[in-house]
C-alpha cells in the first residue's frame, strides 16, 4: 500500500488529527485534515476534540500546541525540524533587558521556543501582531525576535515606543528587492503580495503586506490574475490548488529547509507510534501558556 493510503487508513482508525502549515511540502498538505497559518493552526488544534495531533511545522509551532493543549498528545514528526529564528533570542539577555525596563511590555512572535513565551507578556503572529501590539496599556513595547516584523509594526503603532530584537527569519530576508523589481518588469500586471518577515524594502514596494492566510484571502478577491508572492515558495502549492486561476511567482524561490524535514514517511512512522511527543517542561509551559492564550483569546475578540 502507498504511503499516502497507508496515512489516510491509520488516520481513520486512530483518534488522530494531522495540521500542516502552509509551507509544507505539497505531499504533506494533501494529506493533513487542516492546512493553515501557525495562529490558524493554533486555534484549531485548541478547537479540535481528539487525544493526538501530528503537527506537520517546525517546533516552535507544534510546543505552543503542545502548551495550549496540555490534554492532547501533539507529536512532530522530526524533532529536528526547528526554527533558526527562534533561537536567536538569548534568554540572558532577554533577561537583563527586562530588569533594565521593568516598564516595558514584552511582546513575543509566536516563532519564538518556549523558554522565550514564558519571558512574555503576550505571544503574536504575522496576522495580529499590529493589532497584539495596539492593544496594550504599556507606552514601551520590545518586539521579538523578528526585526522585519518589529519594524512592519512599527509603521503602524506611533504612540508607543517599540524596540525590536535584531532577530530575522534568512528565508524571507533572502528575498531581496531587486529580485521582486525584475519579476514586477516581467509581470507587471501582477499585484505584489509580501509577507511581514520580508525586509522594509521589499515591504515598500508591495501592493499588500499579509500573513499566508492573508495572502490566500488577497488571491480569492483580486480581479488580478497574476501575483507576485513574497514568502516561502510553498505557499504557491496552497494557492495554485485552491485559487487555481491565476499565475503565481515567487521572486528567488525562498525555501525553509526546516519545513522540509517533515517527510511522508515520517508522518506515517508519527501515525504508527504515535511519537515522538512534543515535551515541555511543565513550569516553562506554565508561564509560556498565558501569553499564547492571551494571543488566542484576542484573534477571538475576547
Ligand atoms: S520560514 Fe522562517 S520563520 Fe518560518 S520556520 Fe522557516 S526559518 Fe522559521
């Protein structure tokens, strides 16, 4: 039997729930019963009713299903699938920054590892970071650890003081702005999508700044039909199926290998064995899980 039908079978007889994020190979996001961004998926999995989740993304994203959902077994299919800019945050220095600024709210992406959420006052995606940020009492905010994300907010949010970490995700920095000028002469009736991850001057020159649910939204509604896409190339997969009408390009073909440990063979062996088991220590979950909840609770409107 396949590998694919062979997944599909165990799914069906275990009480199991595969999420994938949208920069998942195409292999894997036809085979997870949800496809999302990490708050998507985040809500989801806080959604869902079954014991065991495999969490086709990087760790960063299955830990914080893991703190959310401390009664469900999220599994990730390759430990080692991590993200490099989660761990750019020293939690040293994290540290002595807070006790030099004790009046500053600490606002944590969600691409950030446990030990970084539990500094935290409130955890954020790509999707509500602006709003994460609006929505606090503090005058002084530090951002972390995206410096492209930090200094996006920053553009919107003009009565606070907002310090951003020197952190950066190298598969959306490598996006460069000349590469997206060549295919905007190539094509330039496209409109020009980027992700906040992206540097300020490829912000600048994009019709629309969006998270990958946000971008998915822009290819339903634009009468366009051409768009240049400015994040990890795999998104193309997501939108070709699903907004199957119009040509997509992806200037320098960004590629997250971290993403890509998570194979289909290592999903079924996931399905098989159930493991291996996303584990966080109980104290950091216990101080990681209130600024996550916070983030959860706001992308409801609570
Ligand atoms: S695309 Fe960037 S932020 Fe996302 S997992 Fe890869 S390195 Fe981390």
């Amino acid at each position: 039997m396949s590998t694919q039908r062979e997944i599909k079978r165990l799914k069906g007889e275990k009480d199991i729930v595969i999420v994938a994020h949208n920069y998942q190979m195409g292999d894997i996001q036809d085979i997870a019963d949800f496809v999302g961004d990490s708050f998507g998926l985040a809500q989801k999995v806080n959604e869902l009713e079954v014991s065991n989740v495999v969490f086709c993304g990087v760790d960063f994203m299955a830990e914080s299903a893991a703190i959310l959902n401390p009664d469900k077994r999220v599994i990730l299919p390759d430990l080692k699938a991590e993200c490099p800019m989660a761990e750019m945050v020293d939690i040293g220095d994290l540290r002595s920054y807070k006790e030099k600024n004790p009046e500053a709210a600490v606002v944590s992406y969600v691409n950030t590892n446990a030990e970084t959420k539990a500094e935290s006052d409130i955890c954020c995606t790509s999707s509500n970071a602006v709003k994460v940020v609006k929505s606090l009492d503090n005058e002084k905010v530090l951002f972390l650890p995206d410096k492209n994300l930090g200094n996006y907010i920053k553009r919107f949010v003009h009565d606070k003081q907002v310090e951003v970490w020197e952190g950066y995700c190298a598969t959306h920095d490598n996006i460069l702005p000349e590469e997206v000028r060549r295919s905007m002469e190539e094509h330039p009736e496209a409109e020009v999508v980027v992700h906040p991850e992206c540097r300020p001057e490829v912000v600048d020159i994009a019709d629309y700044v969006e998270s990958t649910a946000g971008i998915l939204e822009r290819a339903k509604k634009t009468a366009s039909d051409e768009m240049i896409i400015g994040t990890e190339k795999e998104m193309g997969y997501r939108l070709e199926k699903e907004v199957p009408d119009k040509e997509y390009y992806f200037p320098g073909n960004p590629t997250c290998q971290n993403m890509k440990k998570i194979t289909p063979e290592k999903v079924l062996n996931s399905l098989k064995s159930l493991s291996p088991k996303v584990k966080v220590e109980e104290d950091i979950a216990e101080r990681a899980r209130r600024p996550l909840q916070k983030m959860v609770d706001l992308g409801r409107g609570k």
